[in-house]
C-alpha cells in the first residue's frame, strides 16, 4: 500500500487527477454558479404603441431584478440582429393596437421573442412579461370594476387565493439544482482518470512492476495488490469525497441537509464501486494519455443518464440499461435527495442497494484484471530470464 501511495506522490499526472481536479473543480463550478439566478438579462423593445400603457408594461418589465431593456428598435429585423450578434436573448414587441384595445374593452397582445439556447435567460424574459401582463391586468380589472373597497377588488380580481412555497430548491437556483449530481461525479472521473493512468503506465512498462514474493500463489499476489490499491485510492478519496459533499456546499451556501452517518454509509459502496469500476477499466487503457480521450467525453452524458438534468420517463430504456454500469448514476440519484431534500438511508434505499451490487460485481472483475496482469508480469520476467 505505502508502495502505491508513494508511486502516486511521484507521477504528477495522477497528482493532478487524485488531487488537483476534486479540489479545484468542485469550486470553479460552485463559483460559477454561485448566483444562482440570471439577473439583468438584455433584451430588445419594439414599441410600435407609443401610448401610456404601453410605457407602463415597459417600465415594469425594466423595474424587474431579471431584465433590463437595454435596447429600443423600430422592427424585428433590428432586434433579431442583436441577439445574433449576442448583445440581446429576447424581444418583446408591444404592437400598435395596444392600447386601443385595453381602452375598447378588448384583448390585447405582447409578444416575446427569446433566444431559447439559453435555458435560464429564457426563463427569465418569458417569467417577468407574463408576471407584469398579469398585475397590470388585474389593475385594469380592478378599474372597470368599479367596486368600492380594496375587499371587493381582491375577491373580484383573484377568487381563489394561493402560495406558492418551493418545498426543496428554496431558492430555484441553478446550482441548487445541477451542483450535487456534478460534485459526486467528479469523483468518479477523477477516479477513472487517475486510476486509468496508472493502468497505462503499467502496461507501457509491461507490468514488471508487479514483483511479489516467489513462494505466493498467483492468486495470493493478486487479491494482495488489490487490497494495496483499494486501501490507498480509499484514503485519498475518502478525504475527497467530505470535501465535495459537505465542505464546498457549506463554502458557498448550498443547500445541504445531509445526514453525516447516512451519508457515509451511503458513499462507502459507492466510493468502492467506483474504485472497482476504474481498476476493472484501466485494463483497456494502453498508454497513459488515452485515457483521457476515453473519459473526459463521457462527463456530460453521464450526468444526462442519471435523470437529474432530464426525465428518466423521457430516457429510452436502451439508455437506461447503459447507465446502471456506472456508479454515479445511483449515487447522483440518492445524494440530491439526501442533500435537497433531507433524505435519510431508507429512503434511498434502492441506490444504496445498487451500489453495494456494483461494488461486488466490479471487485471482481477488478481482482480478475489484477490477476491477468500478475501472470502477464510472471510470463514477461520468465521470458526476460530465458533470454538472458
């Protein structure tokens, strides 16, 4: 084990994935979205009304925290030039009959444009025109009316009251809501990464690294090795893992109701499974710098499989089938129910249990390639003393 951890302290490119990247990511990410929310989004006014009203519903729209009208155009054609040239994410066009029609009694019509590449910039825009079109129409209710006390109005205007109370993402952040499925899973990659790296320097150097003592048994010098190797990456990411989970939550205020027994008990399979999985990988890693290629590329899709960013309804089950291989697609689902929503250990029971499945399975298979390297290293030493 001292062996493994002292082979690690060496290579600085596994310096970089065991330690730099689960230190480092977690708060680039967190920084970055640490607002939570888009505020001030720009945006394009076309107001062919030029009336009162018209002034009105912009004014509040620009009073909004989330918008800003940073733009007065005379077309569509001058507004859709802005947001191509990225300096607007929305139009709003109030047409000329505007105020004609609110003064005739009749409907009237605002329409928003938005660039829909941006998901939360379109939230934004289309949030604050409906909200302003909805007090501004119950203002001029209210004026038509004609009752006479502020009772009368309210139960004219909003017959059955309601609140709204977010039960878990207090804040309908973003990072709220993405941030706890990407920090476990870049334990994972890391993991992978580094781990694949190892696995491609043993192979450039054809494993006669794998030196044991004579009288054990092939089978002996393997299931040892694989213990001195589950033992060393278990210490570092151990540390790792509480970084990610309960100290960069609490150094930019996320939300975190974990439980710290339940929490352990459900990381431990999955920081085995992971271990396993990325020994059980590194065998089709030939060189150092493939592995690279190999896992960077699958960050994103991962993180889609795990129905935390989309459906799992709206995943087909070919999908679904390939991501119970990994094991941050049950350790995704189980952590932002712990951390979001204050589950405890029974509840996330399912991926608890999945996670103990992936860890035996990937063990053995991991103790099969540790195997298969030994009577490589064997095979490689007896062909070196024939030669010689």
């Amino acid at each position: 084990m001292l062996n493994e951890l002292k082979a690690i302290a060496k290579d600085e490119g596994v310096l970089l994935f065991f330690i730099f990247l689960p230190v480092v990511y977690p708060l680039l990410y967190s920084w970055i979205y640490n607002n939570e929310v888009v505020r001030e989004v720009p945006i394009a006014l076309i107001d062919n009304s030029h009336s009162a009203m018209s002034r009105e519903f912009a004014n509040k729209v620009d009073a909004s925290p989330d918008v800003s009208i940073d733009y007065h155009c005379s077309s569509i054609e001058e507004a859709r030039n802005l947001i191509g040239h990225g300096k607007a994410y929305g139009i709003i066009h109030i047409p000329n009959d505007f105020d004609k029609n609110i003064g005739r009694g009749e409907q009237a019509h605002v329409s928003v444009y938005c660039d829909m590449s941006y998901m939360l910039t379109y939230k934004a825009i289309i949030t604050t025109a409906t909200i302003v079109s909805m007090e501004m129409g119950t203002e001029i209710q209210r004026q038509k009316l004609g009752n006479k006390t502020d009772r009368e109005d309210e139960i004219a205007t909003q017959p059955l009251a309601y609140d709204e109370v977010a039960i878990f993402n207090t804040t309908s952040g973003y990072g709220n809501f993405m941030l706890p499925g990407v920090l476990v899973l870049i334990i994972q990659q890391s993991i992978l990464l580094g781990v694949g790296m190892i696995g491609g320097t043993e192979r450039e150097a054809a494993y006669r690294n794998y030196r044991r003592k004579n009288r054990q048994s092939t089978l002996t010098k393997a299931m040892t090795m694989l213990c001195d190797k589950t033992v060393a990456y278990a210490l570092i990411f151990s540390v790792m893992l509480a970084w990610v989970t309960l100290a960069v939550p609490h150094i930019f205020g996320f939300v975190s109701l974990v439980h710290a027994a339940d929490l352990f008990m459900f990381l431990t399979p999955y920081l085995l499974a992971c271990i396993f999985f990325a020994i059980t990988f590194s065998e089709i890693v030939r060189y150092r710098e493939s592995v690279m290629l190999v896992v960077v590329f699958t960050s994103v899709p991962l993180l889609f499989m795990s129905g935390v960013s989309w459906p799992l309804s709206a995943i087909s089950g070919v999908w679904q089938g390939v991501s119970v291989l990994f094991p941050s697609t049950f350790c995704i689902r189980g952590f932002i129910r712990m951390s979001s929503m204050g589950a405890l250990l029974p509840d996330v029971i399912k991926e608890y249990h999945a996670l103990w499945m992936q860890a035996v399975c990937y063990a053995c298979t991991a103790a099969f390639v540790i195997w298969r390297r030994v009577k490589r290293a064997e095979n490689t030493r007896s062909a070196d003393k024939a030669e010689a």
